[in-house]
C-alpha cells in the first residue's frame, strides 16, 4: 500500500464518483423493473420508492436502486398512468420508467423518475391475468364453480365485504326491501377488500362459510350462495382480486360463487371464474330477487294448473251424475211399461240398483275432491309428508343416486339435509 497517495475525504470521493457519472450518463435511459418499498405521497408531495429486478425462477432480486420522482412530475405522471392503465404506482407493479441517472454525495445513487410507460404496465397486466387462466385450465377446474347448479331457493347468503362498505349496505337494504317480501337470510363475513391482502382475507372468509359454526351446519352446506361485493372505490384496486390461490379457491368451491366488486368495463380473474358475475352489489341483491321471483312464478303456475285440473274433473263428474239423475228415472219408466210381469220385484231391483250407483258416484266425486285437495304441496306438508330432492331434481327412486350426494328433504317445520351413504350387504 503507498501511503504517500492522497487521502480524501468521503464527501471528496463521492463529488468524484459524482462528476464521472454526469459525465458519462448524462442522458435519459427507459429502464423496466418491479416497483419496491413505495412511498405514496399526500397531496403536492415527492414520490419515493424502489425498483428492483427479479430473478423469473427463483424471485431473488438481482438488482435494487432508489428512484424518486419530484412533486410536479409526479402529479401529472400519476392521473395519466391512472387512466390510462387503471392503476396506481404501488408495490409489487411491474414498470417501464424514463429516468435519468443521479448521484448525490450524502444520499448516493439514485434514479429520477421523468415519465412511465403506461401501455408496459397494462400489458403485463393483461399477461399476468391470461397466465391465471391458462394455469387453471390446465389444472382442469377453470370452470367447474361455473358448472354447479343454483339452488331452487337462495335464501341464505353468505356476504364477503367490508362490514363498513357501503355496497354492503345497499345490498342487504335492498333485499330487505325487494317488492315480493321475500325474506333472505344474510350473514357477513368480514374480509379485506383493498390492497395487497386481499386474497388470502377473502380465502380466509370463504373457509370461514363452510364451517359447521358459521351457520349450524343442516345436514349439509349451511349457505346456498356466496356472494363477494366491494362496492365503490378505484378501478386501480381490481388488480388484487388477480390471484391464483384466490381464483383456484373459487373455482373448486362448494357453493356457487357470485360477484359484484367492479365496473361495467372492469373484468378480473375473479369474475371470470365465478359462477356468476354482476357489476354492483345492488345488481347482485337483484339478481337473487329476481331468481326468487321466478321460482315463485313456477310455484304459482303449478298450483294454478293443479287447481284447475282439479275443478274441470270435478264439473265433467256432476255433468255425468246429473245425466245419470236424468236417464234412470226414464229407463225405469219405460221398463216397467214393458214388463208388466215380475214388476215388483223389477221395481225394488231397479231402485236398489239407482241408489248404490248414485251412492257410488257420489263417493267417487269425493274421493276425486279430496285427491285434488290432496295435491297442494302445502297441504302435503301440513299433513306430514315431505318432498325430498337431490340437486334441485324431486327424488322419486334410489336409481342414480351417489354416495356423498345431498339430499334435502322439506317439511312443514324447515328443510332437513341428510348425506348419503353406501351400506354395504353382509
């Protein structure tokens, strides 16, 4: 070592290091990476951050410097990138930045931060959301909440929202005040709806529903809808519902899945594996009002019909009594002056015989009344009988039935859940 070389300060090395690099790199530079460690500013305020490399394999950052964009700059930069890829700068984003290379003695390298691409930025968006899709149709299940049935009735809805949103809100007053008076019950469970924890809150409240606690499991599922609301804020915010855990939980359960967290133009990966998607919270309450008001539509058709059936049998049974009332009278009339021989006996015979067709007739337009009666399922219930179904279908034999399949059985009182299960012959 020669100790007769210069010795400088640390400032003194830096204003070198300094002036080699406005030397040498004094131009702009396009430069892409993962944004790291953001600062948001409040209002008028500079822009801090990290940007950093990562290895596609194994994530490890390959390579990591400060970037700063100034008040002015980033006031303008932010409402373009805004509307133009409906995000906001935040961690976690991939970007295409121009920056200009700076060195600063006390706080070292650095880069500024002149413009961004936005057009990068919505691209790998757009890329990340197909990867999504392309994984979970390769893993088989990109459809399968798509392909569950919806149950006959939605009346009990599990919620997954902010309890504060105000979408919750205008849902559950919405249903409350639908104009039929059908009645729902709803549960809340609380999830985070913005931000970087979004999936695994939502994953979290969707484990919660299915737990026998969550609603007093009854003999099965103890919901017949999920439904997942965001109701208000930016459109910048829909990235976090682009997950792959969060979509591969959606698609795999067990309940159908309904959304409404966007806009009209806004499309996410949850939607499009959900079994149902709706752009609002409001749209969802009436979605499920509007099933509701269908399946009680079919109800009334069905009675309708029944009673109807009922009364032209009843009226073609009196028509064909009050023909009988009419021609006997006259047939035994006319026999008698026919036979004057035996005619006592004839006489009680043929009267003998009237009585018991009319009493026949009579018991038969009884019974074809109660029968009718009998045929309005609310009566049925009433009485003690229950109807049982399997996936929306009435049960009418044990042929194509499944182990594990559900079965709900109706009653008077409420709706019984029962499993099946396989008993194998001794």
């Amino acid at each position: 070592m020669d100790m007769t070389s210069a010795v400088l300060t640390l400032y003194e090395l830096n204003n070198l290091v300094r002036e080699v690099i406005e030397e040498n790199f004094d131009e702009e530079y396009w430069v892409t990476g993962e944004l790291s460690d953001v600062s948001t500013p409040a209002f008028g305020g500079h822009f801090y951050g990290e940007l950093v490399q990562k290895d596609e394999g194994s994530d490890r950052i390959l390579a990591r410097t400060r970037i700063t964009c100034w008040a002015r700059t980033y006031s303008l930069l932010r409402l373009r990138f805004q509307k133009e890829a409906g995000e906001t700068l935040r961690k976690g984003l991939q970007v295409k930045l121009l920056v200009k290379v700076n060195f600063h003695e006390q706080y070292g390298y650095s880069l500024n931060v002149l413009d961004i691409d936005s057009t990068f930025t919505l691209g790998d968006l757009v890329k990340r959301r197909r990867e999504i899709l392309l994984q979970l149709e390769k893993d088989g299940i990109l459809h399968d909440n798509q392909e569950l049935s919806l149950p006959r009735l939605l009346r009990r809805i599990a919620v997954i929202s902010s309890a504060t949103a105000a979408g919750y809100g205008d849902f559950c007053n919405q249903l409350e005040q639908n104009e039929y008076g059908f009645h729902f019950d709803v549960q809340l469970f609380p999830a985070v709806m913005q931000g970087e924890h979004v999936p695994e809150s939502i994953i979290a409240a969707l484990e919660a529903i299915i737990t026998p606690s969550s609603g007093g499991d009854r003999g099965g599922l103890p919901f017949d809808l999920v439904v997942i609301i965001r109701g208000g804020g930016a459109s910048s915010d829909l990235s976090d519902f682009d997950s792959y855990e969060l979509a591969a939980c959606i698609t795999q359960y067990p309940l159908p899945v309904m959304t409404g967290i966007g806009h009209e133009r806004d499309e996410t990966v949850l939607d499009l594996v959900a079994h149902t998607r709706v752009k609002t919270p409001t749209a969802a309450a009436a979605f499920i009002i509007d099933h509701q008001a269908q399946e009680a539509a079919l109800l009334d058709n069905l009675y309708l019909r029944i009673t109807r059936s009922a009364e032209e049998r009843i009226q073609h049974e009196k028509q064909c009594l009050e023909h009988l009332r009419t021609v006997l009278p006259l047939l035994f009339t006319n026999f008698i002056q026919g036979k004057q021989n035996g005619l006592p006996l004839l006489r009680q015979r043929l009267l003998t015989v009237y009585s018991q067709r009319i009493e026949r007739e009579q018991y038969k337009l009884q019974l074809i009344k109660q029968r009718m009666d009998s045929l309005d399922p609310r009566l049925l219930l009433k009485r003690g009988y229950t109807i049982t179904t399997c996936g929306g279908k009435i049960v009418r034999s044990i042929e194509g039935l499944a182990e594990g399949e559900v079965l709900t059985t109706q009653t008077e009182q409420g709706e019984i859940y029962s499993k099946i299960v396989l008993c194998k012959k001794s």
